[in-house]
C-alpha cells in the first residue's frame, strides 16, 4: 500500500502521514516517493495537481518537515516522525559552541545567523545578505545550506516569488528558510525528550509496520541505526 500512486495533495498528506518519511525522488529500495507516487505528467504544470508546489505547501501547513536532512536529498518528514529524527540527528550544543568545537563551518554559521534573525527568509535575500552575493560564492552559499540542513538546524518553510519583475518577466520562486526550532514551535510540534537511542527504537518501531526491509536496513543506515 506504500507504493500505491496518488494523485491529489489530500492523497499525499494521507500517504505521509500513514509512512512518515517521503523523499521527493528514489532514495531506498521498494520505497517510495513523491515523483514515484504522482504522474509524471503532473510535474511543474502549476495546477492543484502539480506535487512540485504541494512540497513547500507540506512544509507551510505544518503537515511535514522539508529539507534535505537525510543523505543530503530533499525528505519530507511527518510532524510526528521529525522530532525522533531531529532528535537522533541535531547536535545538543548551542549554534556557537558547536562552531568553536570545529563542528560547524563559518559559512554555515553566518547563514544561519542570518536565518534566526528573518525566520522565513528567501534564499535569495538570504545570499545577498549574508555576504554570498557574488558569483564565487554561490558554491560555499549552497554549500552552507546542506551542511545547516543535514544536521536539521533549518528547514526549507516555503517559497516565495521573485519581486521587482516587470510584466512579462518570469522567475521561478525562491526557496525560503527557518530555523528547525521555530518551524516546530510555529506549528506546535513537540521536541522529543527521550534519548537518542530512544528516539532510534521508537523510529524502527513505526518503519517496521509499513517498510520493506531492504527499505528499512538503508534507512538505518542513513540514519546511523545500528
């Protein structure tokens, strides 16, 4: 039933809710995910059917985290499954304490500054303002944003649309970013306060009811479950 397709956005919050973790393209065996779910023929239309625009509405409506904090690819996660997976992945230090410890890069460090300070900033707003503007930066910008992302310090919240253009002018929307922590307490989603190792057991708990365990054994691993 995981892999049965769907078709609506309606479909694809029930789908995400029952399995809790949906990567946006293949990332495990016998697994699915959104471009697999959905028609292809659906895919950047713009319609209500379009799942490109239903990933950041996920993330709007406070029916899943989104970000690529998970082997470094685009997971949507569901608010029930994410503070187990926050939990086993984020570090425990402060921002600063984990940069002093050699943890944490100066470019990650400085744009995640500049996110706690503009929770749902765009990213292009986000670039020029931390100090990325110029084209040899894009690199290290980018970079920033996964290293902040695998370690579930942000998440992506939305999108916005480019302003300024002038009619006739097209641009595709720009990502925007907040902190993992005001995501959660935006949309009342609970820390978990258990261990990790707590947070691992009750993870393969809920995966086992649902997940192929060819799925299940790279999760773990992705996720550094022993």
């Amino acid at each position: 039933m995981i892999n049965d397709p769907i078709i609506t956005y309606e479909e694809a919050v029930q789908r995400i809710q029952s399995i809790g973790i949906l990567p946006l393209a293949p990332l495990f065996p016998e697994y699915p995910s959104l471009s697999s779910l959905t028609p292809e023929e659906n895919w950047h239309k713009d319609t209500s059917l379009d799942p490109w625009l239903w990933r950041t509405r996920f993330a709007e409506e406070g029916i899943a985290a989104y970000g690529k904090c998970i082997k470094k690819k685009a997971v949507l996660i569901s608010r029930d499954y994410f503070p187990l997976v926050h939990r086993m992945i984020a570090n425990q230090r402060s921002i600063h304490e984990q940069y002093d410890a050699g943890l944490l890069s100066r470019e990650a460090l400085k744009l995640y500054e500049k996110i706690s300070e503009q929770e749902g900033i765009d990213g292009r707003a986000l670039r020029a303002q931390s100090g990325f503007a110029a084209k040899e930066d894009k690199k290290s910008f980018d970079q920033g944003l996964l290293e902040l992302q695998s370690k579930t310090l942000i998440l992506i919240s939305g999108t916005k649309e480019k302003e300024g253009l002038e009619e006739g002018q097209v641009a595709w929307n720009s990502s925007a970013y907040e902190t993992t922590e005001h995501w959660m307490k935006r949309h009342g989603v609970k820390p978990f306060e258990g261990s990790i190792a707590e947070a691992q057991a009750s993870l393969v708990s809920k995966l086992e009811e649902h997940t192929p365990p060819i799925a299940l054994t790279k999760i773990k691993k992705a996720l550094g479950i022993q």
